[in-house]
C-alpha cells in the first residue's frame, strides 16, 4: 500500500513536500534584527531630535548606523553570486518586497552614515540634521518591510501570518532600537528609551500570542522544534529584559544594560523563531495542503474533476 | 488587458510589450492517462539543456528515485501505487480487488500569474515572447526569493553533488562553468528549441505522447476532448489540474490530467499567487510603518522617569 493512504485522511506523495524550503540561511534572521533595530532607531533618532533630547539623538543615529552599515554585508554573503549583489539595483518593482527593500536599505543606510559622520565629528549640522531627516522617513519602512517580504511567499506559516507580521517585525523594531539606547545613554537621559524597550517588548508579545492563536493549526510550527525553542528564549528574554528595564533600569546605568541585553538577545531569537518556523511550515506538507483543500472543498479552484460511481474510494 | 496582466494591476508583460514579436502562448498539456513512466523526459530534457546529476540514490518509493522537481531536475516522473481499480466500479458488479500505477511527468507550471517572476528583484526571470517564465542565468544573484515564493516548488538553488570518484573541482567546473552554482535553475520550456521552431526535448522524446506541446488554446481544447472520453470510459478519477484560467494563478501555461487528487502526485490542491495579495500586504505594511512611528513619538510622553 503506498505511502499516500497513510492515516485515512490527508494524502500526499511519500509524505514529500509540496513547497521548497527557503535556501536562505542565517544571515537572514540576523539581518531581520539589524534592519529592525537600524530603521527604529533611525527614527528615534529624529524624534529625540525634534524634542530636545541631544544625546539620545546622537547614540541612537550611531546605533542606527551601524546596524545599517552591517546589513548589506549580511545579505551579500547570503547570495548564491555575491559579486552580483549591484543587480538588486537594475530594476524596481512594487512586485517585489525584496526589490523595493533593497532600495529602501541602500537610500537608508546611506543617509544615516552620513549623519552619524558628521554628528561624530561635529561638523556641518545642518546637513547631518537632514541626513537624519532623510533616514528616519526611511526608518520604519526598513523596520518593517522584511515582514512584506516572507509574507509574500507560499510558506503557510508566513503568508497566512501576513496580517500580524508587519506589526510583531515593527514592535521588535521598536523595542531593539530601545533596549539599545537604553544601554547607551545614561539612566537620567534615557527615560523615552526605556518606554520604548518595555512598551515595543509587550506589544510585540500580545501580537505573536494573538497571531499563534488566530492561525491555529497552521500556526503549530512557532511553538515546535527550532522555532519552539527560539520562541521560549525570545519571550524569556525579552520579558526578563523588560522587567529588568522597567524596575531597577530606572535607577542603575547597570542594570539597565544587562536589560537592554537580554531584550536584544530576545528580538534575535524573535526573528530566529519566525524565520524557522517557516522552514517547518515548508517541511511538512500538510500546512500546506490541507488549508487548501478546506478552500477548494467546496467548489475546487482550478480544477475540473469527476470520480464516477465513488466518491473518495481510496480515503 | 489581456489574459497575462498581473493582478496587481501591473500591464501584462506578455503580448504587450512584445509588439510585433509576440508570439503564440505556447505550452504543455500532459496527459498521465497515458504516461508509462519511460522517464525519457528526464533523460532528454537533462541532456539538450546541460542540467547536472542531482544525487544518485535509492529512495524506495516505486519506481521514482528523482522525487522531486529541483534546480537539477526539470522533469520528474512520480510514480504512486494504489490499490484502486482503473476503471470506477459499476453499480451491481462485485468490486474487484484491484492495483493500479499512477504515472505523471511533472514540470513547471509556467503559470499565467507567476509568483516567481513578480517577486524576483534583479528582473532576471521574465516572461518570453511565447508567454513562458525563463530564469536568465547571466543576470541572476542567487538571492533565492523565488523559492519559495513558487506555489509548486519548483524552484530551487543549483547544488552540485560530488561523489569519491568524481573528477577533480576544476574539471567539474569546466564542465559544468563554475564550481558551485549558486544560482536558481528550472524548465525554460526549451526557450532555445522554440526559438528554433523545435518543440521541447521532453515532448519530443515522449514515446506515448503523454507530454503534448502546442499552443496553450488548442490543448485546452484538446485536453477537454481528452477528459469526455475518459469520463466517458468510466476511468477512476479523471480531472484536469490548471486548465481554468480562472484559478489561483490563472491557469497553468503547463497544464495536466491526472487520475487523482493533485496532492496524490505532490501537487498542491488549490495553489495561488501570494503577489496578489500584496498590495493589502503593502497597505498592511504601511499601517505598521505608521504604528512604529506612533510607538516611537509616544514613548517621549511622559517626563523622565
């Protein structure tokens, strides 16, 4: 008997997938938290501009730089051709969440470079000014499109999430690029900081409770294998971090780092977490199709089929 | 607008913007009603197009040991054993106890709204003038986005196996242009025979004439003729998969007749483009972007403790 009739219920090819699993490797994940944290910070910057807040604003266009300068790097060394990495720019395509993301990561990364330069140096303020300016209009877009991009593939676990992603990549944005500057400022100076680690890690963990709960069995795979595990150490760390922040943070340069940390280690694990649990999804073909079966129980899209004298004679 | 134009409202990139040099929509229609699993697709289609060994293994699975479509396996032929009469057991008769072999050559869908070609980000997949998805190798990065974006798996990341015995890297790589690949590799339908006047290696080769290459229209027409007969012979379980341009994709431009559920073959049951649902993705998208905004302004609420 063959391996399709196994269980009397879903049937499929040997138990094979349907989907491919990504060929991204992890690179990706770390990049999702890069981009995160140099799209809000970017942003965090200009608001703690505009509000007086002047040392804030210049640690956090200096986070916002370095983690900007580091994801390109990032994503080249996970091309399959490296030194073809200048094609992302050939075309431009609303089509393509990569495509669009690669010309928001090139305009961002450049203007916050040149803002934190010359903040450094303390040279032409004007121009940092709008350089800032410049990047915090691309921040959040950079914060948040990574969660368009895996939305917009066949991987159940991420299409299917496509309502809840952008919001729980933009609350890990939020919180990483506050746990940062939580550890780079000093207590007396880093009370929006704080508010936007302890604020961006709740926010961020109703909306993967409530994402888990509204894709029920499609959303199996966050809490399973890799993902399950990746996920235990975001929730531990991030709260633990919070906690931390919210409490002691207040008064302690101290124990305010080691909660910015443990927020940052969280956000990673945030995106390790989503980013395998995608793998899993592809993995087991399943996910994929038996919500397509519900869909098409009805009145099959797509097809046009008889089964003289049985109905499902095999099931 | 024609049956090409993207659902995102983009212009079609086929005719349209082919002018004078489009082409007739050209593809397969397979009919597996007739497949006997000779595997002279494979064969052919990995020979005219250079495609490299993928592994040489023993799975156990029937007579399959491609298992699956792949940068180095552009045709696969599956092979399910079923304990199921051929023909569909009549009312009154004794059901017979009975085997049958399903056979089905696979290939990639050449979908009217490819997910593939809409979210590749250097344009290195487009569209021909014959209104199939062809990967060009030269502009190609490896970024990998289209592998999963591909409602079928088709796609996937060229991979080369080596074995003890193998030749050194360096004459591999003379072989086969470079050591490790790198980059996405799937059916191009035999740009290069069509544009020659050739149908593709693997119809040719087909000795039952199961894989049919024609102009997309007449083997709808066909293929429909195809299933009144079986329906007709009372075979068990006859359909058509990605004959309705109304589908999630819009219609197959490599479509087939299968003998049972799609996912009995390792097809997806009801497959769609995602793409079509990016721009409520962007929109989406652009409510979070305001969200982090709002989060950030908010977070200066509130003195300084």
């Amino acid at each position: 008997m063959s391996v399709t009739d196994v269980g009397g219920e879903m049937r499929s090819y040997y138990g094979r997938p349907v989907i491919k699993e990504p060929v991204w490797k992890k690179e990706i994940p770390w990049y999702f938290f890069t981009g995160g944290l140099g799209g809000a910070s970017s942003v965090l910057s200009l608001a703690a501009r505009v509000l007086g807040h002047e040392l804030l604003a210049q640690r956090s266009i200096q986070i916002a730089s370095a983690a900007d300068a580091v994801s390109p790097p990032l994503l080249i060394a996970d091309l399959g051709r490296p030194e073809r990495f200048l094609n992302m720019l050939r075309v431009f395509k609303v089509t393509s969440p990569m495509s669009v993301g690669s010309w928001i990561l090139a305009y961002s990364s450049a203007a916050s470079s040149v803002s934190a330069f010359l903040n450094t140096i303390g040279r032409l303020p004007r121009v940092a000014d709008l350089a800032r300016t410049a990047s915090a209009f691309s921040g959040a877009p950079l914060a948040v499109y990574t969660a368009t991009l895996i939305s917009d593939t066949a991987i159940p676990v991420w299409h299917e999430a496509r309502q809840e992603l952008p919001f729980l990549f933009g609350a890990s944005a939020v919180a990483s690029a506050g746990a940062a500057a939580a550890i780079a400022v000093p207590v007396a100076e880093a009370a929006p900081a704080r508010r936007l680690a302890v604020g961006g890690v709740l926010v961020e963990n109703v909306v993967f409770k409530a994402m888990e709960r509204r894709l029920g069995m499609l959303g199996e795979p966050y809490s399973k294998a890799e993902a399950g595990k990746y996920k235990k150490v975001a929730v531990g760390c991030t709260l633990g971090g919070a906690a931390l922040i919210a409490g002691p943070g207040r008064g302690s340069r101290l124990a305010a780092a080691v909660g910015g940390a443990l927020v940052l280690a969280g956000e990673v694990a945030v995106r390790f977490s989503v980013f395998k649990a995608g793998f899993q999804s592809a993995r087991d073909p399943k996910y994929t199709v038996e919500p397509q079966r519900a869909r098409s129980s009805g009145q099959p899209a797509g097809r046009s089929r008889t089964r003289p004298g049985s109905a499902d004679a095999s099931v | 607008m024609s049956e090409l134009a993207q659902p995102t409202g983009t212009p079609a990139a086929w005719p349209d913007t082919y002018g004078d040099e489009a082409k007739e929509r050209m593809g397969f229609f397979t009919d597996t009603s007739i497949c006997i699993g000779c595997k002279a697709c494979e064969v052919a289609c990995k020979e005219w197009n250079l495609v490299p060994e993928d592994g040489l293994v023993w799975t156990g699975e029937s007579y399959d040991n491609t298992s699956t479509l792949g940068a180095n396996s552009w045709r696969h032929v599956a092979f399910v054993e079923q304990n199921e009469p051929l023909h569909a057991p009549v009312e009154g008769e004794e059901p017979v106890d009975a085997l049958r072999w399903l056979m089905s050559s696979d290939v990639c869908k050449h979908c009217t709204h490819a997910a593939c070609l809409d979210v590749c980000p250097t344009g290195s997949l487009f569209r021909t003038e014959y209104g199939t998805v062809v990967v060009q190798e030269d502009i190609c990065n490896g970024c990998g986005y289209c592998v999963p974006a591909c409602p079928f798996g088709v796609l996937d990341k060229r991979h080369i196996p080596r074995h003890s015995g193998d030749p050194p890297a360096e004459i591999l790589g003379l072989q086969l242009g470079k050591k490790e690949d790198g980059r996405v590799w799937k059916c191009t339908l035999c740009y290069d025979r069509l544009k020659g006047g050739h149908e593709p290696a693997c119809a040719k080769a087909c000795p039952t004439d199961s894989i049919q290459f024609g102009p997309l229209d007449e083997l709808r027409e066909r293929a429909g003729r195809r299933l009144e007969k079986l329906q007709g012979e009372n075979w068990n379980g006859a359909c058509l998969y990605g004959n309705d341009p109304a589908d999630g994709v819009g219609g197959f431009g490599a479509f087939f007749l299968l003998l049972d559920e799609p996912e009995v073959y390792g097809l997806p049951p009801d497959p769609v483009v995602t793409t079509a649902q990016l721009p409520q993705m962007w929109r989406t998208a652009a409510i979070a972007t305001g969200a982090v905004v709002a989060g950030v302004v908010a977070g200066f609420l509130g003195g300084s403790r």
